[in-house]
C-alpha cells in the first residue's frame, strides 16, 4: 500500500493511545499538532518509503538454468 499520510499517521498513534490508555485504567491525553512530523524526524533512520517490485519480476528473475536443473531434479 501507500504510506501513511501525516494525518492518517496522527489518528493511527491516537487509536494506539486510547487502547494502551483503556487497558491500563489511564486517562487518553491527545497527541500534539507536529507529533507526527516529530516522530518522523526521530526515527527516519528506521522508516523509508520504497517502491518494490511485482512479483512476476521477482519470479521472471528467479528461474534460470540453474533453479531449472535443480527443480527437475527435486521431482525426480
């Protein structure tokens, strides 16, 4: 899919925070208006956004002579 929108982000970390907030007794406290670029910012080293590739390109590129041969003979 797409990757979230800032807004879609924020609601996504609010819905987090009122079931963790319902579980433990604790009253919901609404996130801040940058939290989601905040949260970017923090952990951008371990969120990126990619383009990945079809799956009948991964397959095309999986079948050579060799995974061939090698196939042909598990079935045998």
């Amino acid at each position: 899919g797409f990757p979230f929108t800032h807004q879609s982000l924020y609601e996504k970390g609010e819905e987090i925070l009122k079931a963790k907030g319902a579980a433990q007794g604790t009253p919901f406290k609404p996130l801040g208006k940058q939290w989601s670029h905040n949260f970017l910012n923090r952990y951008r080293h371990r969120i990126s956004t990619y383009w990945g590739t079809s799956l009948h390109q991964s397959q095309g590129r999986a079948v050579n002579a060799h995974t061939k041969k090698g196939w042909c003979m598990l079935l045998k």
